[in-house]
C-alpha cells in the first residue's frame, strides 16, 4: 500500500520565499512623512538658544515643577506651563527637554488631518500631512516653546469634533469640543479670535439651515432666496437658537421641527464662552457702581469687599444667562460639557488647586489684561505684516491655496467653505489687531495648508483618469521636471548675460508648455487643475525645504528671518558654560556670586540659563553695581561706562577686560521706513493704513517705481537683509587669570604674554586673554619711536606698548581718565613719540606719551542730535586719526561721514564734508564727501588717503582737503557694525588695507591698481583691522578675531 506524502517543511518555506506581498504605498508614504516630521521636530532641539519668551516660558514651567508657579495674564495661560513643568520632571530641565513638549504637540497638529480625511479625502489628508510635515512656520514653532503649537493642536481639536458631530449628530463630539475650547481657553487668549470666527460662521450656518426648512416646506428652496432670507435671520440667528424651547408656536409656523446641528454647537460654544466675556462689561460695571475700579492686577490681588462683590454678582449674571440657555436646550449634555470645561479650566488656572486667586486672573485678568495690551502696540509692526510673512514662508501651500479657494468657496462643499472663510476671518482679525508677531502666522498657516490638501483631492477626484499608462506617467514626470529646471534658470540667474539667462529660462518653458498641451490633449482637459498643482509641488518644492532648513536648522539663532523676529545670540549658551566652568574651577559650585544688568529686560534669558545658582543679584545698573562682590557680572552695553567707572571707584581689580556679545538680535525691519510718512509721521509704519490712497500711491511707486519688487524676490531667493542685524550687546566680566577656552583659572596672571609664531612660523604676539601683551579685541596698531609698536584694545580699554619683536613694554588703562566708557579703536603717532588715540564711544580724542603717561589733552564731546550741523568738536564715533606733514590730526569723525582737522594742541582747523542733513548728517557719495569714513593715513608725498567704507572706495586728498582722485574696493561697502576697514600707506606710496570681513589685507597701487593680497589659507585672517609697516617692509596685521598681532612678509603676498 502506498502512503501519501505529507506537505514537507521545504514546501511551506519554499511558498514562503514565493508568496507576493502587496503594499500599500500610502502607508508607505504615511511612514516616511511622519518619521520625517518627527526627526524635523526632534533633532537637535537644544542647539539653540533660548529666546527671551522661551526663557520665560521655560523658567515658569521649571517653578511649577518646584511647585511656585502662580498664573498670570501677562504670559497667557498655564497649561504650556504645567505641561512643560510635567516634561521637567520626567526628564530634568535643560535647553532640549524646554522643547519637548511643542515639538510633541507639533506631532499631534501633523497627525490631525487624519481625523478630517471623509472630508479632504484620502488624497487631500496625505498632501494636508505633507504639508504640516515640512512647514516653514510650523516646524520652526513645534521646536519653540511658545503656547501657539498647543493651541494649534486644540483648535484643530475643535474642527475635527464639530464637523464629525454635524455629520454623526453624536454626543461624544460635543464632550470632545468642550474640552479642546476649555484646552484652548487654558492656552492663550488668541482662542477667542477663533471662536468669534466659529460663533459667526454657526450663526450664518445655522440662518441658513432654519430658511432651507421653511423653503422647502413652501416649495420655493432656490439659492437666490436662501441667501436673501438668511441675510435677514443672521443677526438673530443665535437668539433663536438660545431661546429654541420657548418659540414652539414660531416654530410650527415656520416648519422647523428640531434645531439644526449647527444650532447644538451655537449653543454650546456660546454658553460655555459667554462667561469669559465679562470682562467686556468692564466700562458698564465701573460706570454703574461709583467708585468701583476693577482694573487687573488689583482687582484679583486687593479687591474690596463692593469690587469683590461687583465681580462676583457680574459672573454670576453671565454664567446665569449662560445656564438658563444650556439647561433649556440639553440638560444632560450641557451639564456634562460645562463640568468637563469648567473643571479643566479651574484645575490649570489655580495650578491644581494650590492658587485660588488664578480663577480671578484667569476668568477676569486674561481678557482685562490683553484687550487693553492691544493699545501697546507690541512689535509696532503694520497692517500688512501678514501679507509679508506668507508669501514668505508659506509660499507653496498659499499658491495652491489661492487658486483653489475660489473653487472651494463657489463650488466647494461647506467644509471648503468653512475653511476659506477661517483663514479669510483670522487674517483680517491677526492684521487689524494691536499685536503682530510672527508666531501668530501659525493660525495662517493650518486654514492654508488645508485649503490646499482640499485643493489638491478635488483637482485629483476632477480628473479620474480611465487610464494612465507608463507612457503618460513618464510624460507627466517631463513636464514637471523641466518646469523645476526652467524655475532653477528664472530664480538664481544663470548664464553670462540678460539675454542668455532669458532663453535659457524661455525656451523651456516654451518646450514646456507645448507638452502641457500635448498631455491634455491625450489625457483630457480635467488632467489640467491635477497638473498645475503637480507643476506648483515640483517647482516649489526645493525652495520650501531650503527655507524651512535655512530658518530651523541652519541659522535658526541668527535673525535673518522674518520669521524669528528676535533671538538670543548664540554666545548666550557659551557664556552660560563659561561661568559653569569658573563655578567648576573656583570651587565655589552653584554659590557662585553673579550680578545681572536687569535693565531693559537684559535679566532674560539669564533667569532661566542661571536658575540653579543660589547667590545671583538681579539689578538694573542704570546707577551701577549693587552692592557686594561678584565673581561675575553681566552688564547691558547702554550700562557699561556707568559700571566700569563704579568698578574703578571701588578699587576692584580682579577682573579681566569684558567681552563684548550680541545678547539679543533682531530681523532688520526696513519696510516699517519703507512705508513711513503718512500722515506727516516718519517714524512707523502703522499710520500708512489701508484707507488712505497715500498708502496705495506708495505701494504703487515701491513696486513699479522703485525696487521693492526686486527687493522682496531677492530676500525671497537669498534670505538676506539688505541692513545689518538690530542688537542689544553685553558685557561679561570673568576674573583675571580665567581662561575661558580650558575653562582653568591660571596662577600666572601677573605673568607677561610672549611672542610666537603661527602655524606657518610667521611672528605673532597677544593672544586672548588678561595678562599683560594679551588683548581681548585688539583694533589698530602703529609704529613708534625705536621701532616700538603700540596697539588698541577696544575691549580692554587699553593701549599697550611693545618692543619691535611683540615683547610687551607697557600699559594705560582708558578707563578713569574722564566719564567717557573708554573705547579705543585708532592710534596716530608723532614724530615726537606723542600717541593721539581716538576713544570711538567716548568721543574723544586722547593723548600720551612714549610711555604711556596721559598729556592731559583730550577733546571732543558727544553730539549733540538737536538737528543743526555738528560742531567742531561733536565727534560721533571717530575711528580713526592721521598725523599729517604739518602735525596736524587728521580725524575721521566717522558717525557724521565727515573729516575734521586739528592742530597737534587739539585746535580746529577745518573739516571737510558734505551737506548736512537731519537724516544723513554730512554723508554723501561725491568727491571729498564720505560715508562711514573709517581708516586714514598720511603718504609720503602728504597726500591724505582715507577709507571710505560705505562708498566702497579709497579717497585720496591733498594736504589742504582738495579731492585728487579715488579708486574702488570691491568688498567693502558691508554695513556690519564690526566691519570697519583700515589703511596704512607703506613708504614706497602703495597702500595696504584690511577687509575684516572677508579676512584679507590687500596692496594696491598708489593709483588703485590691485598689486597682491594677503589672505593665508592655513590659518585664515580672523577680523583684520589695523595695518603697520615694520622697519624692515614687512606688516604687522592686527587680528582682532584671533586677538593676536600677526607679521606678513608683503613681498611673498599672493599675486592677483
């Protein structure tokens, strides 16, 4: 008998090996966008500083997580805090884990259009998450710690739950919407933007619901008469729905058997938000009870008993009148809803029961507090802030946005509509609003990125392909390649010339569009809107990720951005490691004493960054230092001559000169002067308003007349302001001996700095640091008598002398020597060994001797800003002074773009200079006019030879001030404020000067012919400032960034 085989074991692996796997390519791209979202929002969220509102944020939330944080308005609402304060104490307080949180709500605001894919559609949710995914705006405020991301994620709540309740009518949903606007009122005040925006379009809804049920009763539901009818019932829409019960005989006339959907979630929102409105009823209150002020902060801290009672009795009303409607219209569900919110928003306000006065701040203070900081103005910025910020960083969702949205307003579904009218209401809300910042461009950003995923499934659902091959496929992926390429051509300009670059960019665009053509054709004409989006996606793409990495990752804590607005500097965080270090090596741990300017909101981010230290003195030092003794001090710059002359009265010695830091920087706002002088104000932007034509004639002549255009596409292409960064700029006092690059304090202090070499063997002398012959940032150089050298330390305050070979001979402090903050920059020395220093931020020319005795002569004055010309002696900020044949000074009063001339006892002699005006002082551009005069040095034959900075030239003048010629400096012209040049002319008349941006000196020609430069690759030029001659031709070069005096060989410099 003969047995059947069973199945064997290398008969199921072998099916195992050959099974097909289907996949679904959906989820695959789900993966891959999420992960992407999440490593966007995660990675590396500590690299930057934290900014001044996040400092804030973060310190609060580290109190509650001590158990100390109390709610105030000031700072919106506590949930951020007490979420924040959670993620503390799971995963202790540092600069990463301050922005957990906001990147996992970031998570959660990606993930929502998940929920609302039955009405974007399957391939509108996927395109919505794509977009949210990789948004400029929102990846950037997920890693921020600011409260927007959190109510993002609840308003989003909100739409999710009421459109699934008017499609289901299920209860839960309306739970689930009380407890997000409760969330979202617990957030920040901007909440109720949105919901006034939801209590309108509910209100409009629900007229519209109410007339198509009395139309349709009459057999006369057209949409003409729609319309018309529910333009007469919308302004009482909502009373008729909160008095529903009571209108049985109004509704049987009227043939409306239940109320709508829409009229549940009217009745909601308006009852569960009315008594947050009492504040509104401020002004009434005041006005009825005489003598009653409810004004926050005193009415929540020191109320009497008639204001207490006052509060009491008006919440009373409106939570009454809100009681009556909800209890009428579902008992059960309004009471259920109302405990929910009520019992969410008590708990986050009075920080879980433990600060009862936050049910005042919160229900009375939030609304009381910021509809008067609307008046403030914060930002200053204009109406059409928006407007910028969009096209901007949102440029590739608004375009498809605007193009579909008047599809989804006439033609769509009245979720489109929904969304049109939450951006069109929002925006106009965010732009007449007092306060403009960039994080609000967060609300902008979700209503357009999800008009655009609706955009993107009705175009794919207009067309249907009933085939779509290969053929087509590679056809389609042509045309949008070559639309990306003809994009690449147009935006960053190449070819050799105009015209080239314009075939270039023509004829494939040409191309282009024939194929467009030729793919209708074969596909049909619905492919069209399917295949604009795609040419929009593809072409735009690059340019959205370049500017979200560029904002995010790549310069995220400098603010070049519109979107940054203001940002701690990155030396914050390394000042803040330097003085844990000098915590390590004094001994003295977390007792370190540190005092901090508090002046003009200078203690933040200091408050979060020093939080753990136990002896730091928080003061404004307007008036100097506090009292008692500090290892470290950090000053505001508007406060340092204040606190280096209180440093000198006292005697105190230990410290090494400060280091200067951009404490906090911001995005140079040219447009507000762009845009200024309406209504006879010069000063802000915000007097050109949308009413008046003058505006519009602006806007106009800007943009045909004048380079905005240009100017908006070119920082669209680069992302570069045309101004330098705004800052307020620190000081940091360490003590003497403290290396802040080991991180040791050194023994050897007292100790003289020698000379050295660079890594090519060429002499150096200084260094970084606070022995004597060190520098901290060191500016301009010359030679004296003996082949002596002696250099400016702007920082220091210093001028020090030294022998031929950089061996330290001697020092004088500037400080002390009058109520000037002492800022050295330039130095000219005699042919009798008197040393004339120009002290740039005081003002003031100073003498000394050979060694470095002060002569007792100085002059010059701070200006005077009264709108006349400058007198002779109003120096604003020389930099920089010659001595001439005669002994004449010759000074670059570089502030007022002019050059005034002395004797050699501090006499007037003349100036030369240009016209005067308020605006530009003595600037100008013609011959022997200046602007930003820097650098200035006497050739041999006497002619004057002068670096004019901003006119990117060299100006050469005769001994009495006559213009002779001039040559150009291609790199000069920077408007950095440390980016100020210098000259020295060599004695066979070439002239050699300094270009500390680019970190090159070069040697031109008497006449300006470009002879060589000096720009070593190996160890690059770091700031080159001031220029010296050595006895033997070679140049001594200062470099300020490296804080050391370096010795080229002018000869061996490379050839052009």
């Amino acid at each position: 008998m003969v047995q059947a085989e069973g199945p064997r074991e290398g008969d199921a692996f072998d099916r195992l090996l050959t099974r097909r796997v289907e996949v679904d390519w959906v989820l695959v791209a789900y993966f891959v966008i999420f992960a992407a979202a999440f490593g966007l929002r995660f990675w590396d969220l500590g690299a930057r500083a934290l900014h001044h509102d996040e400092s804030i944020h973060a310190k609060w939330a580290w109190d509650f997580a001590q158990g100390s944080y109390r709610h105030s308005p000031t700072f919106h609402g506590p949930f951020l805090y007490l979420a924040q304060g959670f993620t503390f104490v799971v995963f202790t307080a540092t600069d990463y884990t301050s922005r957990i949180s906001p990147a996992l709500f970031g998570m959660a605001v990606v993930a929502a259009p998940l929920a609302l894919r039955r009405w974007l559609g399957s391939t509108g949710a996927l395109a919505a998450v794509a977009f949210i995914a990789f948004s400029p705006t929102l990846v950037y405020f997920s890693r921020f710690l600011r409260m927007d991301i959190y109510l993002a994620a609840f308003i989003l709540a909100m739409v999710v739950a009421l459109w699934s309740y008017l499609h289901t009518g299920k209860t839960r949903w309306l739970i689930i919407f009380a407890v997000a606007l409760s969330l979202a009122f617990s957030t920040k005040e901007a909440a109720f933007l949105f919901v006034a925006f939801l209590l309108l379009y509910l209100n409009g809804h629900l007229a519209l619901d109410l007339v198509s049920a009395t139309l349709r009763t009459r057999g006369a539901n057209t949409p003409s008469r729609r319309l018309a009818y529910a333009a007469v019932i919308y302004p009482i829409a909502w009373l008729l729905a909160a008095l529903w019960p009571f209108l049985s005989r109004v509704r049987l006339h009227l043939g409306w058997s239940h109320l709508p959907r829409t009229g549940d979630l009217l009745v909601l929102v308006g009852t569960l938000t009315l008594p947050l409105l009492t504040p509104f009823a401020k002004n009434v209150l005041e006005a009825v009870f005489a003598g009653t002020v409810l004004d926050y902060p005193a009415v929540c801290s020191t109320p009497n008993v008639q204001e207490a009672s006052v509060l009491a009795a008006s919440f009373g009303c409106f939570f009454g009148v809100a009681a009556v409607a909800g209890l009428s219209w579902r008992p059960r569900v309004w009471l259920i809803s109302t405990f929910a919110a009520v019992l969410i928003y008590s708990t986050l306000m009075t920080s879980l029961w433990t600060n009862l006065d936050g049910l005042c701040t919160g229900a009375w203070g939030s609304i009381d507090y910021w509809q008067a900081q609307q008046e403030v103005r914060r930002g200053m910025q204009p109406w059409f802030y928006y407007l910028m910020l969009m096209p901007a960083y949102e440029f590739l969702p608004l375009l498809i946005a605007l193009a579909g949205g008047a599809w989804a307003l006439f033609r769509g579904s009245a979720f489109s509509r929904f969304l049109v009218l939450w951006l069109v209401v929002l925006f106009l809300a965010f732009s007449f609003a007092g306060e403009k910042m960039p994080w609000l461009n967060t609300h902008l950003a979700i209503p357009t990125i999800l008009i655009a995923a609706w955009s993107v499934q009705r175009a794919w659902v207009y067309w249907k392909p009933s085939r779509f091959d290969g053929g087509d496929l590679i056809t389609v992926c042509v045309v949008l390649a070559m639309t990306t390429g003809t994009l690449m051509l147009l935006v960053f300009d190449w070819g050799p010339t105009l015209w080239v670059r314009f075939a270039w960019g023509c004829a494939p665009l040409v191309v282009t569009l024939v194929t467009v053509r030729l793919v209708s054709l074969r596909l049909g004409p619905r492919i069209l809107p399917a295949l604009a989006i795609a040419v929009v996606i593809s072409g735009f793409t690059f340019f959205s990720l370049r500017t979200m990495v560029d904002v995010t990752f790549a310069r995220g804590d400098i603010p070049k951005d519109l979107l940054i607005y203001t940002q701690s500097s990155p030396e914050i965080t390394q000042l803040a490691d330097d003085i844990d270090a000098l915590s390590s090596a004094t001994g003295m741990g977390l007792d370190l004493r540190i005092a901090v300017d508090a002046h003009a909101s200078f203690a933040w981010p200091w408050v979060w960054y020093l939080r753990d230290y136990r002896n730091v003195t928080f003061s404004n030092m307007e008036s100097g230092l506090p009292a008692g003794a500090f290892d470290v001090v950090l000053v505001n710059a508007a406060n340092l001559d204040v606190v280096s002359r209180d440093l000198a009265d006292r005697g105190v010695t230990e410290f090494a000169p400060p280091t200067q830091y951009p404490h906090r920087w911001w995005f140079p706002e040219t447009y507000k002067v762009s845009m200024s002088g309406c209504m006879g104000r010069d000063s802000e932007a915000r007097f050109c308003e949308p009413y008046m034509a003058e505006t519009w004639r602006r806007i106009g002549k800007g943009f045909f007349g004048g380079s905005w255009a240009h100017d908006a596409f070119a920082y669209w292409r680069d992302r570069e302001p045309r101004q330098q960064l705004g800052s307020i700029d620190g000081f940091a006092y360490f003590p003497l001996g403290f290396d802040r690059i080991s991180g040791k304090l050194s023994s050897n202090i007292f100790e003289l700095a020698e000379p050295g070499v660079d890594r090519a063997g060429r002499p150096t002398f200084g260094g970084l640091g606070s022995r004597k012959g060190q520098f901290a940032v060191p500016v301009d150089i010359e030679l004296g008598p003996e082949n002596s050298l002696y250099v400016t330390d702007r920082m220091g305050a210093l001028l020090q002398k030294f022998d031929g070979d950089g061996n330290f001979l001697g020092s004088s402090n500037l400080h002390g020597l009058s109520d000037g903050p002492g800022q050295p920059w330039g130095l000219a020395v005699s042919g009798d060994g008197v040393v004339y220093v120009a002290d740039t931020f005081g003002w003031r020319i100073i003498a000394f001797d050979a060694d470095l005795r002060h002569q007792k002569l100085e002059f010059g004055n701070k200006p005077l800003f009264d709108g006349e010309p400058p007198g002779p002696y109003e120096l604003y900020g020389p930099r920089d002074l010659a001595i001439d044949l005669r002994g004449n000074l010759w000074v670059t009063d570089t502030g007022h773009g002019r050059i005034v001339v002395y004797s050699s006892g501090g006499e007037f002699q003349f100036q030369i200079a240009g016209p005067f005006s308020q605006e530009t002082f003595h600037r100008g551009s013609g011959p022997a006019q200046f602007n930003e005069p820097v650098g200035i040095d006497v050739a041999p034959n006497g002619e004057i030879v002068i670096a004019d900075m901003w006119n990117a030239r060299v100006q050469i003048l005769d001994a009495s001030g006559t213009y002779l010629r001039e040559f150009p400096v291609v790199g000069w012209g920077g408007l950095d404020a440390l980016d100020k040049p210098y000259l020295q002319v060599l004695r066979d008349g070439r002239i050699a000067l300094s270009l500390p941006s680019l970190g090159q000196v070069r040697i031109y020609s008497s006449t300006g012919v470009l002879l060589s430069t000096i720009a070593p690759s190996e160890e690059p030029l770091l700031l080159p400032y001031g220029i010296a001659e050595s006895p033997g031709g070679k140049l001594w070069v200062v470099e300020s960034g490296a804080a050391r005096v370096r010795l080229f060989d002018s000869a061996l410099a490379r050839e052009r």
